[in-house]
C-alpha cells in the first residue's frame, strides 16, 4: 500500500526537486528578481509602487562593473539585507565626498554607492566605501509593474569623479 | 536521387532528438545539482599560502568548506572561515576569526619589530579575521575589519593531504 502510494507521489517529488534545483541555480548564475524598498533610489526605481526589478548576475564572472551601474549588494552593516543603490566609483578613483569637502581615493577591491534620491539614502557617505565582494548583481530593467518596464540606465553625477 | 531522399525520410528523427534532448537534460540536471551543493551545502576549496601555517600548509591543502552554517549566522571567534578577499573580490582567502561585531580586540601592529598593540572594537556586523602566521599574513590588521557578508564558507575538514585528513580545530587560539 505504502509502496503504492510512494509510486504515485515519486513523479511529482522529482518533478518538484528538479525544478527547485534548475531554478536555483538559474538564480545563483544568470537573473534573478528583487522586490524594491525604502526610497533611496527613487526617481530611478518607486517603491511606492511595489516595483520589481531584474537583476544580472553574469557580470559578477568578470566584475565588470561600470561607472553609474545600478547594483544589488549585500549590507555592510547587515548581512542579511541587500540594497540597491548607483556604483559611483570604481577601485582607485578619487571622489569628492560632498558632505565635507574632502577629496578622497577608492582602496583596492572597493567601490562607492550613493542613492539617487541624496537626501534620505544610506549609503557609502556614511558607511565608507564598500567591498566589490559584496555586490550580488546588476539592475538592468524594471519588469513590474506593467507601465514602468524598462530599461534601466546608467547614470554619472558630473564633475566629481577623476577615474584613475 | 529519390532513393536516398527516400533513406533520409526513413531515418527516425523524431525519436533521435528526442533522446539527445533527454541527455542533454540530464546533463544540466547533473550541473545544477553540483552548482546548488556546491553553493549552499558544502564543497571543496584549496587552500595556499603561509599565511595559515601551523593549520594548514604552505604548499596547499584540499579543505571541505561548510556553508549552511554561514548562513546560519553560525560563526564563532577561532572558526577558520574562507571569505572573499576585500582587496580582490575575484580572490578567496582562509583566515581565522579573532573577533565578531561589538567584540574588542587587541592586536601586535608589527610582531616581528616591536611589542606595540592596539586595541580595536570591531563593528556590528563585522567580523576581525586574522592568519594563524602573524608574521606573514595580510589580514584585518592591514585592511581593518571585514563585513560579514564576505565570509562565504566555514572550514571544517582537512581533506588532502590524506595523512593530515581530519577535522580543523576551530579553536586553536594564540
């Protein structure tokens, strides 16, 4: 009976298992998609709005990266918390930080992420540069809702960056 | 001419695409079985360098690296841990945890030359990695503390070479 029973559920148990495998993977290696809170990247991404975006992750083989990339990262003060802000600059470019008018040089293996919307984003102003390892993706489109999809671009705030 | 077209027709093509697409299948199901162990269970890792001398050897030891525990928030002070490097992200290193978020932790600036410490407090979140060979290893007493994050493994188990098999001792403190 147990048997039975067993071979009447097994299809529908691998099924399932293979498809948990095949997605994850899909999602650790090529897209995957993150819902947006908090409004530090609006006008570029409303949370208001439940928007959803696409993340890229075949970049992360290489690492590159761009100037003005919208990239998710992992918290440095949170690990269990990933955000969405704009890759400013890159290792070894130096920026000027516009809070206190210092000058300051990338270090290696590091980048600087600041929100779109400046007056309420957390961001590398206050938490200093953050480590290239931490990043876990690239924003390139919004997919919901229905009349925001689009492509998302990259964008460079003049004049305060020198790249190496 | 028309016999051959004939010969071709006869060939079952239909049944023949179907089996290549039946392997194929099982070979990605294989590859993606691998990646997700791999990835979230456990796997493999080299480990080189002088930087962990007494633990693990200078020419290279094969380790198993754990990483449900990781996830798990499951890292203590004198687990060896593998972590992307901050100063490469394409690199990974092992190192030793000396210190969690909210720990304090006192360190020798520069251990061959003179017996000057500091004292440090390390941030929430962050986790004080040194190597077990203070004298050669580029660690947090270079680069400062290391966002937890970056810890992508905990190692557990020496699995080559076979005469040092065994499991790593996770609190061999200085």
């Amino acid at each position: 009976m147990a048997r039975r029973a067993l071979a009447a559920v097994w299809p529908f148990v691998k099924g399932c298992a293979t498809g948990t495998v095949l997605s994850m993977t899909f999602v650790d290696q090529c897209a995957s998609v993150v819902t947006v809170d908090g409004a530090s990247m609006y006008p570029t991404l409303d949370a208001q709005q439940g928007e959803r975006a696409l993340v890229e992750k075949r970049c992360l083989y290489r690492y590159d990266l761009s100037r003005g990339d919208v990239v998710v990262f992992r918290s440095p003060r949170n690990h269990h918390e990933l955000l969405v802000k704009r890759l400013i600059a890159l290792p070894g470019d130096w920026i000027q930080v516009p809070e206190n008018q210092e000058i300051r040089q990338i270090p290696q293996g590091h980048c600087w992420v600041e929100g779109d919307n400046a007056g309420i984003s957390m961001d590398s102003r206050f938490y200093g540069p953050v480590p290239l390892g931490l990043v876990q993706g690239r924003v390139t489109h919004v997919v919901w809702p229905p009349h925001r999809i689009g492509r998302v671009d990259r964008k460079m705030p003049e004049g305060r960056i020198m790249p190496l | 001419m028309s016999g051959f077209f004939r010969r071709l027709g006869a060939i079952p093509w239909r049944s023949i695409a179907g089996e290549a697409f039946h392997r194929a299948f099982l070979v990605a199901q294989a590859f993606c079985a691998i990646h997700v162990v791999d990835h979230h269970l456990c796997s493999l890792a080299i480990v080189r360098g002088p930087s962990m001398l007494p633990a693990m050897n200078l020419a290279g030891d094969v380790v198993a690296v754990d990483r449900v525990s990781v996830r798990l928030g499951r890292v203590e002070p004198g687990d060896v841990v593998l972590m992307i490097s901050p100063e490469d992200p394409r690199k990974a290193v092992a190192k030793r945890v000396v210190g969690m978020g909210g720990d304090s932790v006192t360190y020798l600036v520069d251990p061959g030359n003179s017996d000057a410490t500091k004292t440090v407090v390390v941030p929430q979140d962050h986790v004080w990695v040194q190597g077990d060979n203070i004298y050669a290893s580029r660690d947090s007493r270079q680069f400062g503390a290391v966002p937890y994050g970056l810890i992508t493994g905990k190692i557990f188990c020496r699995v080559w070479p076979l005469e040092g098999f065994g499991l790593i001792d996770s609190n061999q403190s200085r």
